[in-house]
C-alpha cells in the first residue's frame, strides 16, 4: 500500500476515535461515544463502566440508582439509623459479582449524609478513601469514619470482604470476617457497619470458625446468616436476622431483576433501564440519515421505543430465569442489551478500519444487489441478536455444489445463500454472547414454536395464527410476504433479504442439472429459512418462545393462580408401573434401568404417601424468592422448571423413560428417603418383598416365635 493511504487511512481512525460521523452528510461530531447507537458499547461487560466503584467517576451505564426492593429498604433504613429509630446497625449485602453491591452501598452512604448536617464532611471522607493516587495505590479493606451518626459513634464499610487487610496480611479474609463479626456483638462503642461480602467468604468464615473454636460467637452467627441467605422451604428472617436484632443481611441474587410479578405496578429494574433506550434524546439524530430506512440500528431505536415491546423482551429475560433456574444480574442485563442493540466491536472492523454503526451501514449499503449485506443488516436487529443460530445446511449444500453450473449468474443468488450460511458463526467473543448462542437459544428460540392457534401480531397489524404462517411459507416465500402480519413487521433490511431468496429460489426450476426431488429439497430448505426470520421478530416482539405454555403454567403454579395438578403425577412416577411402590437396588441415582435378567427389585405392594405443597406464606423480613416447594411425606423438594416440565409431559401421554437423567436422579434420591423412612417402620416389612431377575424367586420377610428373617420363594 503506498505510504500516503495508509497516512489518510490512520488520520481518519484518529479522527473517528474522539469524533463522531453524522449520517446525513458523513462530518465528524464531537459527541459521538456518547449517543446511541454506539454508546451502547459503554453498556458491555467488558468495559469499565460494567465494574463500579464506590465514590469514582465511573458511573453505571444508565447514570442513575435504579429502584430495588433493596434500594427503598435501605433508603428507609438510612432516614431511620439517623433519627434514632430501632434498625440493625450492621447490613451485610450478600451476592456475586455484578449484582449492585458497591453502588447500592455508595446509594445508602449519600442516603445516610443527606439527613445529616455534617453530610459533606462524610461524603468528602469517603471520596478521598476511595480516591487512587500517586500516594495511594490500593483501596483498603476496611474504612472506618470517625464522626458521630445519630446515636453511632461512627461507620465502618467493608466494601469488599473477599481481600486481604494489607495492614494484617497474615490474616486469611475468612478469619477477618470472623472477627469483624465479633466486633458486632461484643464492642461497647456503637458503630453502623456496612459489608459487602461473596457467598463464598461466608462459606470460608463458617469452616473456619468452626475448626479454629475461638470465635462461638461468630460460627452461631455465620450459621444464622447461612440459612438466611440459602434458598429453603423454610427461610428465616434476614432483615433483621433471625434472633440478631443487630444484624440484617440482604442476598442480592434471590430477588428478580426481571419478574414484572414482584413489583405491583412499579416498573421492574431491568424495565426501568430499557426505558433509557426510549429518551430520544440519547440517540443521533436520524431524521437527514439516506440510510435509516434499512438501518437495523434505527429498527431497533423504534421498535423498543414502544412499551409492549420492551414488555415481551423483559419477558423473555425471565422466562430464561424460570428455564435455567438462574438470576440475571445487572452486568449481565446490561451486557445482553449492549450485544443485542450494537453487538461486539470487532463485527464493525472492515480491514483495520474500525468503522462507526453509521459507517458500517453506509458501507454494507454500497453493495446492495449482494445477499450477504441484507443478511448482515438482518443479523444486527436485536431479535436475530437474541437468537443468532441459523443451519449451514451443509449435506444439501455439498450437493447442490456438485450439480450446480459452474458460471451461471441467474442463480447466484441460490448460491450466495449457500456461501453465506456457511461462513456464518454466532459470535462467542464474551461470556453473554456464548449464552446467547447456546442456552438460551436453546431454550426459548420462537422460531422453534409451532402452536398452531397462537396469534402473532399485534392490535395495529392484522393477527395471523402460527399455523398459518408456517403454511404460507411453505408455499412459497412470496406468499408468506403476503401476509400483514408478517410484511408490515419485518425490518426493510429482513423484507429485502426474503424478497431476493423468493426471486432466486424460483429461479431453480429453470436449472437443467438438478432433478427435481433436490430442487424441491433446497426450494424447502429456503422457505423455512424465511418462515424462521419471520417467526424469530414476531415472537421476540409478543414475548412468546419455545415451550411458551409449559413456562406460564408454571409461573401460574408458581404464583399459586392454579391447583396443584402435578401431585398425581409426582406419585405416579414415584411408583412406577402398576398400584405398588417400585424400586431398583441395583443402580444409584440417575441411572438407567439394568436388565430385567440382572435386576433385583424391591416391591411394596401398598403404600401411602403424602404429596402436598409447602405453605411459604411471604414476608417482609426476607427477599421474595418466587419458589415453590412440595413434600412427599416428610421431605421437601423444590418444584423447578424442568420437574414440572416433566409431570406435565408424562401427564400427556411422555413414557417415563424418556424423561431427562436429572429427573430420574432426583426420582431416585426422594424413593432413597422413603425407604430410608419405612426401614424403621415394622409394619411395613410384612409387606416388603425382592424380586430377583426373571427367575420369579422372590425374598420375603417372614418373622416366627418373634424373630426376624427373609426367606427366598421361587
């Protein structure tokens, strides 16, 4: 390359990296880093902004405390603790990485110096703590400000209890946690306490206290805390902590950041930051942009705009939540977002030029007779961000190369399409992006829901049953365009990709070299490529996924909205075949079944057992944990998703044989604890009977002249 292009080249990159382009004639503004779309690169869970720091200039990306459950708790707690009023003085905030710990503490500090008069003094204390400088080059463990709180003769934070005290580097973090806790109960000199602290420190704190012995009061108090903050059927209080009026711990990661249920009219965390994406203000100004109407940026600016939109998307959040039994937190709801509204910066690199999202549009639209530009258009609309896997199709392409014409450009198209689901890969740069991908693709994809009387669409475009989509597109792609329903949703990008596959899959017929059985094969493979597009933005948009029923029924269930239908089928599947309780002794939990000829099978031909729900009425004194838990006699089991899915799946008619291994493993662990129960229980040994393989012997219990035996028959 000559010298002076590749000098322009490099001027312009420098330029770009602090100015921003305008789309309507393509100068640099100033301003560029800081609007939509490509602030949303601020937002990703690589940059700094994803980790906060008390007290600093990096604020989150939304630049405002959003409204928890546990940020009103906390602002009612800083107006009581300086009144006087009868609070714990002690909060332990409890949670992994990326659930608001440091800004719910920073939240609370300015809360507690707003209704002092010596406000300032606390809030320059703890700027200049959390400052790094030439003279300080770390944070300290434990920062304690000495000035008078209402009754407190000061406050102690611990902003991050999982490292060392450099001022007592021989102590491990557990045995500082211990002694912290110590200081809690015992000190004379009254101080307010904030900690935030991993799961795992506690861990560590409770088998060390419990080893070394020399702190009983803190192993009772870390063994109260470990019940409050694990999830059970029976939880105890956490604010304040049960039997420690002193102490109040709040776990962070069991409350929802997405469950619209929890908030009774308020809008829910992660709606709150959706919201941010409908101020227009944020975004550029695209009213002179030649480029907007196929600008998948600018779809997406509209489409979530609107708040049913932002509604189904929240929705799809938690009903990953209820799939994987997994709590979203704040850097990850961010970083989801970032992915889906801009993606990774490394798909905006053309050469070695880093191009803008406007740049990068203007420049695929340079090549708009290619399939691969509308393709890359459609894949950055955020429902296809959201589900991003697509078939390579690889079996029909390898055959479709060998009969194909070598040079032909009637039917480039066909083999564009070919060539561009063959160099597609979701993209797996970050943690987010590879859950994407793989999990929750997996499991709520709405190009895989098939219900055949669903209606997709909304009240200002015509409705059309998911039935009658599929059908459409499987005449021809032409006829599913034809829809409203579906052409008056579709990105222009989208509509302009099906236009082009419909234009030259028809083209195939006039192909000589293929015989007709592979031209029908591709023409179908193709239509259900469209039909895919078109169902994956219906149902983002309607918040409707794959199992859709199955994950309302059991919110419903959940919610206590319906009866407790499973019970039977709880029982059912604990017995087995026919009316007596049924159990392998030969395999241990989540194994297959033996052959018949090697089984040895214990039978209790009758049998009572109890399955009822666990009554776990709410309470103020703990976050809401939306779980529901049943018994089975005297052994609580926690009802998951994938449980659920189960009994209702053998209710219509699923052989239990092919139920999922954690099914059966936890089949197994609950018929372990019965027997374990009726091993004590005499009378039920008269009943009990070991059939030994196919042989039909059989070991009874027998018991004569007051002694005990088994006896085999057979």
């Amino acid at each position: 390359m000559p010298r002076f292009v590749g000098t322009v080249i490099q001027h312009c990159c420098n330029m770009y990296s602090n100015r921003k382009i305008d789309m309507s004639n393509e100068e640099l503004n100033p301003e560029a880093e800081m609007l939509f779309p490509a602030a949303f690169s601020r937002w990703s869970g690589a940059k700094e902004s994803a980790v906060k720091t008390p007290f600093t200039s990096v604020k989150s990306p939304i630049k405002r405390t959003i409204e928890t459950t546990l940020v009103a708790r906390l602002r009612n707690w800083a107006k009581n603790i300086v009144s006087g009023e009868s609070e714990p003085r002690a909060v332990f905030l409890v949670g992994g990485a990326g659930n608001g710990k440091s800004e719910a503490i920073e939240f609370v500090i300015r809360e507690i110096a707003s209704h002092l008069d010596t406000g300032d003094e606390l809030l320059r204390f703890f700027q200049g703590e959390f400052s790094i400088n030439e003279q300080r080059k770390f944070f300290e463990r434990k920062v304690v400000f000495p000035g008078k709180i209402g009754q407190y003769n000061g406050l102690v934070l611990v902003q991050d209890a999982s490292v060392r005290d450099h001022n007592q580097y021989e102590k491990k973090i557990e045995q500082l946690l211990c002694e912290d806790i110590t200081d809690i109960i015992q000190e004379d000199d009254k101080k307010i306490y904030l900690f935030c602290v991993n799961r795992g420190v506690f861990a560590q704190a409770l088998v060390f206290a419990s080893d070394v012995k020399l702190h009983d009061i803190a192993t009772q108090v870390l063994e109260t805390i470990s019940r409050a903050v694990t999830l059970s059927p029976f939880p105890v209080d956490a604010w304040p902590l049960d039997n420690y009026d002193e102490i109040a711990v709040w776990p962070m990661d069991v409350e929802s950041l997405v469950d619209g249920n929890l908030y009774s009219g308020e809008a829910s965390p992660v709606s709150q930051i959706l919201s941010c994406i409908a101020d227009k203000e944020k975004w550029m100004d695209h009213s002179n942009c030649p480029h907007k109407k196929y600008c998948p940026f600018k779809f997406n600016q509209d489409t979530l705009a609107k708040p049913q939109y932002r509604e189904s998307f929240s929705k799809l959040l938690y009903y990953f939540e209820i799939v994987s039994g997994k709590r979203w937190n704040f850097r990850e709801i961010y970083a989801v977002i970032s992915h889906i509204m801009l993606g990774p910066d490394h798909t905006f690199r053309v050469g070695r030029v880093n191009l803008s999202p406007c740049q990068w549009v203007t420049k695929k639209l340079e090549s708009a007779d290619s399939l691969d530009t509308w393709f890359d258009l459609s894949m950055k609309l955020y429902h296809h961000a959201l589900f991003p896997n697509w078939p390579t199709f690889g079996p029909l392409r390898t055959e479709y190369y060998k009969r194909r014409p070598k040079e032909n450009a009637q039917f480039s198209t066909v083999n564009e399409f070919f060539s561009m689901l063959r160099g597609w890969s979701p993209d797996t740069s970050s943690a987010v992006a590879r859950l994407l991908a793989g999990a929750f693709s997996k499991a709520l994809d709405p190009a895989s829901y098939s219900k055949p009387k669903t209606l997709l669409g909304n009240a200002s475009h015509a409705e059309a049953a998911c039935l009658e989509i599929d059908e459409a597109f499987s005449y021809s792609i032409k006829q599913g365009l034809a829809l409203k329903t579906v052409s008056k949703s579709l990105a222009k990008c989208e509509y302009k990709l099906l236009e082009m596959l419909d234009e030259g899959s028809e083209k195939l017929d006039l192909l000589g070299q293929l015989n007709s059985k592979l031209v029908g094969t591709i023409k179908g493979h193709i239509r259900a490529f469209a039909c895919r597009i078109a169902k994956r933005g219906l149902g983002t948009r309607n918040g409707i996924c794959k199992e859709w029923e199955y994950v309302n029924a059991f919110i419903d269930t959940v919610l206590g909205q319906v009866g407790d239908d499973y019970k039977t089928e709880v029982w059912n599947l604990l017995k087995g075949n026919g009316e007596s309780f049924d159990m392998s002794l030969v395999t241990t939990f989540g194994q297959p079944e033996p052959p018949r000829a090697k089984d040895a099978r214990l039978r209790i031909p009758s049998l009572k057992v109890k399955v009822k729900s666990v009554d776990r009425p709410p309470s103020s004194k703990r976050p809401t944990d939306s779980l529901h838990f049943f018994k089975v006699n005297d052994f609580p089991i926690l009802l998951s998703y994938e449980l659920f899915l189960a009994f209702r799946q053998v209710g219509f008619g699923l052989v239990p044989a092919c139920l999922h291994e954690k099914v059966f493993s936890l089949l197994d662990n609950t018929k372990a604890k019965l027997l374990g129960e009726l091993a004590k229980d005499k009378s039920i040994l008269e009943h009990l009977e070991i059939r030994i393989g196919t042989t039909g012997e059989t070991v009874r219990f027998h018991e004569t002249n007051g002694e005990a035996r088994f006896i085999s028959q057979g």
